[in-house]
C-alpha cells in the first residue's frame, strides 16, 4: 500500500499542469471487462454505437476485452482471461447507467461480471461524482472524480471504490480499493481514441491499453 500511495504523490509532484481547453475522454476497461478505473468498474459506459479493445499485462495474469455501447446508458462486453495458476476462461459481462433527474454529476451504474459463471459470477452497483478539488492541489489538480459501491464474487461482497485526480487534459492519477487491495497509478489519454495505463495492481506491476472506435 505505501508504494501506491508513493507513487501516486510522485506522479502529482512530478506531472507539469499543462494548459488544455479540453479533457478527454478517459474511459477504459478494467481487468475483467467492464468500463472502470483498473480492476473496479466504475458508473461510466461507452456511449453508443462506441466500441473499445483493451488488454491487460500483468504477472500472473493477462486479459483482452471488447466492450460496445449498445444504448447511450448500456454496455455490454467480454474478456479473454489468461491465467497463469488456473485454466484460461472467457467471461461476458453488462452495464446499465442511471443518471437521476435534477443530478446531472451524479451517474449509478449496475452490472454484472462474468454472467455464465465461468469464473465467478460478479454482481455491483457503482455511484461516480464529481468532488470539490482540495485547496492544497488545487494547482495541479483540475477536477477530482470519486467512485464507491458495492460488489459480490470477485470483490467479495465488500465495498469497493476508487478516485481519479485529473491533472490536465491527457493525465489521470488513479487510486481504487477492490475489497482486498489498494492499487494505483496513471492513465494517459493520447487522444480521444487511444488509452495507455501503468501502475500497481495487487502489488504487481502492471501494463495496459485501449483503443476505442465507433460502428
């Protein structure tokens, strides 16, 4: 845990604020499939007709996984799992986004993970929201993005969640707790397409990227 947190005050200290008129876009799949931050979803969806390939390269374990936005509040998915102590599987996976009237920054999302129950069956509901911005970083952090909820299976029936600290446009500092673990690192966004993230995850190091495309 203190590499994690190591790492992410480093990456605060280190990462130049760079003017940008624009955020982009930053959703990613997660390990297991699902639009999140690195093994925990998160309330957010691909929108529709958007399409995304993202892989995964860690230690002991390695996954390829394809999401669609099949609605603007609805996606679906599945994941290669390439496991190193146990047989490899393929798991699908669903999304429904709520978005409550009168709370435009408060989004809900409920999903299931792995619905055949390959591995073992994942149920969630996730609420992502916009933060006030500490004063002690508002310098070097434009907006603070916070997720909490609840998951069965993989997350053990524990709560899970996580924060994203944007630190311009392309950079995203990123903190979850996945019922057992804190895991952490940065997400770098190239452009509105392409996805590129390293950090720690069950204290292993850790590799990933996406690319999304519309049909």
């Amino acid at each position: 845990m203190k590499k994690v947190f190591a790492i992410a005050i480093c990456a605060v200290c280190a990462l130049p604020v760079l003017a940008q008129s624009t955020i982009l876009p930053s959703r990613s799949s997660t390990i297991f499939g699902p639009t999140g931050l690195f093994s925990v979803p998160t309330a957010d969806v691909l929108t529709a007709r958007k399409f995304q390939i993202g892989t995964h390269f860690g230690r002991d374990l390695s996954t390829v996984a394809v999401n669609a936005g099949i609605a603007n509040f609805v996606e679906i998915g599945v994941a290669y799992l390439d496991r190193d102590d146990a047989d490899n599987r393929s798991i699908a996976s669903g999304k429904v986004q709520f978005i409550p009237t009168g709370f435009e920054n408060l989004k809900i999302g409920v999903g299931v993970i792995d619905i055949a129950k390959s591995v073992e069956r994942t149920g969630y509901i996730m609420v992502t929201t916009r933060a006030k911005v500490p004063v002690e970083v508002e310098d070097t952090v434009s907006q603070l993005i916070l997720h909490a909820g609840y998951g069965t299976g993989l997350f053990r029936e524990k709560i899970i969640g996580g924060a994203e600290g944007v630190i311009n446009g392309k950079w995203r500092v990123i903190l979850e707790y996945d019922g057992d673990n804190v895991n952490g690192g940065l997400r770098y966004s190239h452009d509105e397409y392409l996805r590129l993230q390293a950090g720690i995850l069950r204290n292993q190091l850790f590799f990933s990227a996406g690319y999304t495309m519309e049909f």
